[in-house]
C-alpha cells in the first residue's frame, strides 16, 4: 500500500467515524437537550454521558481527518481553510461537551435537591443547555458547510475522487450555511424538518466521500507525494531513476 492510498483510507475511515458519531450522539443527548427537569433526576444521565463521549470522539475524528488529508489538500489555498475550519468544528464540539458533563456533574453532586437549590439547578441547566446548542448550531452545522466549501473545491479541481462526490458537497454548502444562519435569526429550529432537508446534501457528500476513499482511495492523479504536480510533455519519456 503506497502512501497516498493509506493517506485515503485514513481520511475515509475517519470521515466515517465523524458520520457513525454524531447519529446516536444527537439521539443520546435528548435527555438533556429536550427535558427541562433533567438536572433534578429526569431522564438518564449515562445517557448524556455517553452521548458526549461520543461528541469527544467526533471532535476528535474532525482534527484527524484535517491532518490527515493535509498533504493533499494543502496543494490548494482551500486545503489550509479545511484544516482550520475543522479545528475550528472540533473546537466547538468540545465545549458543548463541556456543558453536557457539568451538567451530569452538578446532577451527581446536588442530588436530592429540593425547593430553591431545586430551581436554581434547573436555571443553570438551561443556561448550560442554551450554550451547547449554540455550539451545535455552529460546530458540526455552520461548520460543516465550510469544511464542504474548501474540501470539496480541492476535491473537484485535483480530480481526486469521481466529481459528482465533491459536487453534491458544493451544492448542499449553501444549504447547510444558509440554513445555520436562517435557525440564528428564529426562523426555524436546526432539528426541524427544513433544517433536516438542508442536511441532507452535506451529510450525502460526507458519507460517499468516507465510503470511497475508504474502498477506492484517490483517482489517479498528477499529484504526487512531494506536494508538487508532474507534467511530462507528450511523446517524452520520463526519467527513470539509475
């Protein structure tokens, strides 16, 4: 296996990760993000705990799929954009995980609270609860159509999977973007059904992209290793190593 095709399989297994996580995350968390008496003991806190366990190891799958791309993506301007707006993603994510283990924390420590402290807790759940949904609205929302924008231009002008792939990325962008800013100004919930079908291209985009270069890898392309694109003039041969 030469180097660029473990780079691919890196990437695709990595960008599957990003997609497996984040779908059980979202289901996993609705104890907390959806129940307004879950600092007082309703709903399962294991359940908000293994949901932003999960949410870690999406953060983590996001940084590792910028790195790990880097050596091709960086033969574009774009390909730098797609690494820090992936940090910038995974940065995100990790403080909406901060909140949802406070959360469990404050749940633990203030067990049995009653009258006040009772209300006080609740108080500061939705306070916490508010902050991670602003994280989620910018990290793996607003976020992933950047990440969308730089990856999938690289994509498509390098030719390094089949061009419909970064393609359905390019078009579903807008959507996601236009539809992160549309839920800021209250003119619909990201979980809603207009939301949802704004998703769909971005998550496509990411799934086919994972699934091929996992089983596929990279076309064949003039990019080579080095970082440097090869051109042999035709009807010259090119040099062969003493």
């Amino acid at each position: 296996m030469d180097a660029m095709r473990k780079i691919a399989l890196a990437g695709g297994v990595l960008y599957l990760v990003t997609f497996i996580t984040s779908i059980p995350a979202l289901a996993l968390k609705d104890s907390a993000r959806n129940n307004l008496d879950f600092m007082v003991g309703s709903g399962s806190a294991t359940a908000v705990t293994w949901g932003a366990v999960l949410d870690v190891v999406l953060a983590l799958a996001c940084i590792g799929c910028g790195v790990v791309l880097y050596p091709v993506t960086k033969r574009q301007v774009a390909g730098l954009g797609y690494v820090t707006s992936r940090l910038l993603e995974a940065a995100m994510i990790f403080v909406g995980c901060l909140t949802l283990f406070t959360m469990v924390t404050l749940r633990h420590d203030m067990a049995g609270a009653t009258g006040a402290e009772a209300a006080s807790l609740v108080v500061t759940g939705k306070s916490l609860i508010a902050i991670h949904n602003w994280t989620f609205l910018l990290g793996p929302g607003l976020m992933a159509g950047v990440n969308a924008v730089c990856l999938g231009s690289v994509m498509y002008r390098l030719r390094l999977v089949p061009r419909i792939i970064p393609l359905v990325g390019l078009i579903g962008a807008p959507l996601l973007i236009a539809s992160s800013f549309a839920t800021m100004f209250g003119l619909w919930d990201q979980t809603s059904t207009v939301s949802g079908v704004a998703t769909i291209p971005v998550a496509l985009w990411e799934l086919s992209l994972g699934l091929w270069l996992t089983f596929k890898g990279f076309t064949p392309s003039p990019v080579i290793e080095d970082g440097q694109t090869t051109h042999t003039p035709q009807g010259v041969a090119a040099p062969v190593a003493a």
